[in-house]
C-alpha cells in the first residue's frame, strides 16, 4: 500500500542574518493512511517545521516531501494550493478564523473554495458543526466563543473538506486541561469515524499518550518512533 505521507532526506535551514540556524538535519518517515501520529520534542527540535513542510507551507533545503505519492517539490504554486485545499486540513494554536464570519461560515469556507453544492456544504456544515458540539452555536461569531469553542470550529473547518491528511501545530496549547480533553475525544472520534489521519506537533502529554504512533524529535533529528510509522 502506498504510504500517505513519504518523507525522504529532509532538510531545512534559517538564515539568521549571516547565520545559518539547522532545524531539520536530515527526516526519513513513512506515516500511514488512518494514524493518528504526534510529533514530540524540545522546542526547536523541529516540530512545527516539519509540519509545516508537510503542509507546504514552507519549502525544504533539502530532501523530498510525498503525499499520496505526489512529490510536493515538482507541484507549480497553483497545484500546491489545489493539493493543499483539497488534500491538507489544518487546524492552527491561534486558531486562525475569520473574525467576520460566523461558526458556520467560517466551517463552511473551504467548501466554498472546493465549489461545493450549496445543500451539500449546508448539510455537511450543520452535521459536523453537531458532531463537535456546537449544535445551536452556528451563528456565532468567534468573538462569542470561547477558547475551546473556536477550536471546534477550527477542527470542523479542517476536516469538513475530507482531506487526507489533518495537521495540527499545538491544537490544546492555548486551552485548560478539562477542554483539551474533550477536544482529543473529538478528533480521536474523527480519526476513527471518518478515517481522518491526524499528524500533530505538540508539547502536550496527553496527546503523545493518546497518539497511535509517536516521533520524538531533538536537534531537528529523529530520536525514536512508536507506534506504525517507520523511518529509514
């Protein structure tokens, strides 16, 4: 079976003035279609580069990035942000939603972009809109929300789409334990109902516990994998 996400000799440097800053040193990983996979470490182990390498938000220094077997390297900048739209939710610490529309609106939005069938998106929007417990809170704006209900709508956004891949940069950070909790139920039901492959950076002890496959990072390597992934 084809690996979802195939990482081959990754690498990526900052310039920092006339200084060269190494956060990746060299990533081989293959994640499978379903995992549910935290990436874990120090910061400046590598964490949110590597994910955002994934999502191809930034480019590699070197080595190579495939998601379905597609090398993201050979994309022009219109399919990239095709592949990204169709294939990539993300679901940001900062929550990242657009603070003139509501809940709804702002789940809905991808859909939009994907040109989707109004009754369908509609269908869709109210259905996972419930899913994440937000039933009755459709038209609020994120102003009106809390911090954990924002989440919910980032999470309902990001998978809405059905992309193959959700990434997640540090999604309980900003949130008290009781609501991080539910959060992971949530997307642990996601994972497991709609086959949703969940790739997180994280600091949290509770997702590495919960995480089905877990990539410890330090000094932008590899220090150990468990769980399905494999490396080499």
């Amino acid at each position: 079976m084809e690996p979802l996400v195939k990482i081959e000799g990754l690498k990526k440097t900052y310039r920092q003035g006339l200084v060269e800053v190494p956060a990746l040193q060299g990533i081989d990983l293959t994640i499978r279609k379903g995992d549910f996979l935290a990436f874990a470490g120090p910061s400046g182990s590598g964490k949110t580069t590597l994910l955002n390498l994934i999502g191809g938000l930034m480019s590699p220094t070197a080595g190579r990035v495939f998601i379905e077997g597609q090398d993201m390297a050979g994309l022009s900048p219109a399919a990239l942000s095709d592949l990204r739209l169709r294939r990539i939710g993300f679901i940001f610490q900062a929550y990242n939603l657009i603070p003139v529309l509501t809940a709804y609106e702002n789940t809905e939005f991808v859909m939009m972009l994907q040109k989707v069938d109004e009754t369908v998106r509609r269908e869709k929007c109210m259905s996972l809109l419930k899913t994440v417990g937000l039933e009755g809170m459709e038209h609020r704006y994120p102003r009106e929300l809390s911090g954990g209900q924002q989440q919910r709508v980032a999470i309902a956004r990001a998978i809405v789409g059905e992309p193959a891949i959700v990434l997640a940069d540090e999604p309980t950070a900003n949130l008290d334990s009781a609501t991080a909790a539910q959060l992971l139920d949530t997307m642990e039901m996601l994972n497991r109902d709609k086959q949703a492959t969940f790739i997180f950076s994280t600091h949290d002890p509770d997702v590495m516990e919960r995480a089905s496959t877990l990539v410890r990072l330090r000094d932008g390597l590899v220090e150990s994998v468990e769980g399905a992934a494999c490396t080499g």
